[in-house]
C-alpha cells in the first residue's frame, strides 16, 4: 500500500475517532505533537545542507539568480490569482449574510512592520540564532552567501562542502524514518481537531468555510494544474497525484514546514532537478502564501457582508494589491497570518473586531490555506524547472507504483540529488 494511501486512511479514521470520542480525542494529541516536532525537527537542517549543496554544485551564480528571479514571478502571478478568485467566490457566496454576530471581543492590531523592516530583517546578525529559531528566510539568505563562498574557495572549501553534501545525504535518510510514521500522526491530529470542534461550529460559520474551501480547490485545479500543464507540458492528474502525500499531511498539521520533507520527496517524484527544489521549496516556505491569500480575500469579504458594508470593485482591488504585496513581507514574521488580515481590513477601512469572529474556526480555515501553499510550493518547482530545462519528463509522467519507495534520493559525487534506481 502506498504512502498516500495509508495517510488517506489515517485521515479517515482520524475524522471516525474524533466524532466518537468527542474532547477524549485530547488523549491522542500528544501523538500527533510528537510527529510534527520530529518534521520539525528535520527541516532547518535538511533546508541548510540541500541548499549549500546546491549552491556549490551549480557553479554559476547566475543561473541560481535566473532561478529566484522565474521563482519569485510566478508566486506574485499565482497569489494575485489566488485573491482574485477568493473575491469572485466570496461575492458569489456572500458568506457574511445573516450572520449574527452577537458581543464581539476587543481586538487589538498588531503594529505594523515597514518595508525597510522587512528586508533588513531577512539578514541575520548571528546564523545560530536563525538556525535555533527556525526563521526560514535568514537561513536561505545565509545558506546562499555560504553556499556562494564555497563556490568561490575552490579546493579549499571542499572539506566543508563535503560535510554538507553527507549531512544532505543522513537527513534525507532520517526524513525517511519520520515519513513512515506519518499515518499515525496524521490519524492523531486529525481526531483532536474533530473531537474539540465537532460538527456544531459548522453551521453558523458554513458559508464562510464552503466558500473557502471551494475558491481553494478552483485554484489549485484551475492554476496550479493548468500552469503545470502549459509550462510542464506534463499530466495535472500526475501532478495532483505525487502531490497528495505533501497536500494531506498539510492538512492534517496546518504546517508547510511540517510537510516540508514530504514535498522534498513529491519533486523528486516529479522530475524536478535539487538545483531547483532545493531552491524553490525552502524560498516557497517564506514568500508563497496563495492560501493565505485567497483566504484574506474571503475573510474581508466575510467581515464586509456581517457588518452590511458594501465593497466598491476599487475597494475590491485594493485588497488584491494589500493581499498580494503583505502575502510577500508578513510570511516570515510571527503572527504573520494575523498581521496580514489586518492589513487587508484596514486597506479598506473595516472593522478590526471582525477577526476575532473568524478566529473561532481559524484552525479550520488553517487548513485549507495551508494544503493549498503546499499544491503552490510543488507545482512552481515543476513550472521553474521546466523554464530552465530542469525537469525530467519522462519521470514525472511514471506512475508511483513504479517509482522506489521511501525519498527514493542520494547525492552523487558532484552533489546532485539523484534517484536511487539511476
């Protein structure tokens, strides 16, 4: 049985588990923690090698600059989508309509972080405390300059080259050994969601959360899939298929970074070159956030129609521009999510208060978003490989059942991810 497969079940019986048991389901938690915090435990240092490596064995920095420059285009064209078709669904749905919204909690914004803040908080002062604190975007800019100073030390910098070539090479072996549990973990995490919220939430916040759910999949099947198929010239079914494992671990722990190692293991899946996945995933944990958009989109149109205020079209594109651009800044920054919601209400003038109505079924909603970041970090690896002549075609069309199991992966002499079966 594949991977996908047991996650699936896992998935199932979890929803099962929590709708019997009810608030017991807390007992199964400390299950499902103890799997996110060995993914956790994996991806700073799998980040770290498989970037350095795949600095050094590129050569040319150029090319890697040509890389970041196609990466970060298609994230500004994909998330501009992401919140267009949030808005065109929320209007059609009109998810606020009718709803009571009873006493409503204080709510205090959070103070706003400038442009200058957000690029000189990209270098980190001490590369330990940024590896300590698992802030994403410090350890790609330092993973980068250290990479480049490899590259340019010649045969003296390849002692320390070597070191991250194995290191790459253990940890994808250690991303094996957690990948195998994560059945379990999803069933665990996916129990105590169902057992705390239950059925009951979902009535009064339904049409908020069908709307979401529904703009999420037109964009993963009507962006996603097409930019693969255009770009990629490969099959979106393949696609969507290799990516399931990523997509429903996401689901079930609200992280990318929790399913950081499965998406490792869905580009290998899909043909994609380590000079590019090593590359795209780590920048795709901080900069693409088309989930979180498109939800920012609806959560603004949620809060305009429970407060009966009417959204002009240039109001409307007012929270496409502020979404897209804070989708961009707000990524890296803790409570990230939360600042950038309150961007978008404040762009158009709403009521900040609204977030704490929408923050009852935030987990919910979470998931949604994130299983969409996670079809976005995939499918730009697939597209960016493919403009750079990059991706192996012919085995991103093979079937999973003849792929190898496990992350299927090594590193070669010169440093290149490889499959195990050549």
């Amino acid at each position: 049985m594949k991977l996908y497969h047991k996650i699936l079940i896992g998935l199932v019986l979890g929803v099962i588990a929590g709708l019997i048991l009810g608030e017991k389901a807390e007992y199964l938690k400390p299950i499902g923690d103890i799997f996110i915090r060995c993914l956790r435990l994996i991806v700073v240092p799998l980040i770290l090698s498989t970037l350095i490596t795949g600095v050094v064995s590129t050569g040319n920095i150029k090319n890697l600059g040509k890389t970041g420059l196609t990466t970060l285009i298609y994230f500004m064209v994909t998330t501009t989508l992401a919140v267009c078709i949030g808005l065109i669904i929320a209007n059609i749905f009109q998810p606020g309509t009718g709803l009571s919204l009873g006493e409503l909690k204080a709510f205090k914004a959070p103070d706003p972080v400038g442009p200058a803040q957000m690029i000189v908080g990209m270098f980190p002062m001490n590369p330990m405390e940024a590896l300590a604190k698992g802030n994403v975007l410090q350890i790609i800019v330092f993973a980068l300059l250290f990479g480049a100073g490899l590259s340019m030390a010649g045969d003296a910098g390849k002692p320390v080259a070597n070191f991250f070539k194995s290191l790459a090479e253990v940890m994808f072996k250690v991303s094996d050994i957690v990948i195998s549990f994560a059945p379990y973990g999803v069933f665990a995490l996916i129990a105590w969601t169902t057992g705390k919220f239950g059925l009951d939430i979902l009535m009064p916040m339904g049409k908020l959360i069908i709307a979401a759910l529904v703009a999420s999949i037109i964009h993963i099947i009507f962006t996603y899939s097409v930019a693969v198929g255009i770009f990629a010239r490969i099959s979106p079914l393949a696609f969507l298929k290799k990516t399931m494992e990523p997509a429903l671990v996401g689901l079930s722990t609200c992280s990318a970074a929790a399913a950081f190692p499965f998406s490792m293991r869905a580009q290998k899946q899909l043909g994609v070159s380590s000079k590019v996945s090593g590359f795209t995933l780590p920048m795709a944990l901080t900069i693409n956030m088309d989930g979180t958009a498109l939800y920012q989109a609806v959560a603004a149109m949620f809060v305009a129609n429970a407060y009966g205020i009417d959204l002009s079209l240039t109001q409307q594109g007012t929270i496409v521009a502020t979404a897209v651009l804070a989708s961009v800044g707000t990524a890296s920054i803790p409570g990230g999510g939360l600042i950038m919601l309150t961007m978008v209400l404040q762009s158009v003038g709403l009521p900040l208060e609204g977030i704490a109505i929408v923050a009852g079924i935030d987990r919910i909603l979470d998931m949604f978003r994130t299983t969409t970041n996670i079809f976005g970090d995939n499918s730009a690896g697939v597209v960016v490989a493919a403009l750079n002549g990059e991706l192996d075609r012919e085995k991103a069309m093979t079937p999973l059942d003849e792929l190898e199991h496990g992350s299927g992966v090594h590193l070669d002499d010169e440093g290149h991810i490889v499959d195990e079966l050549g």
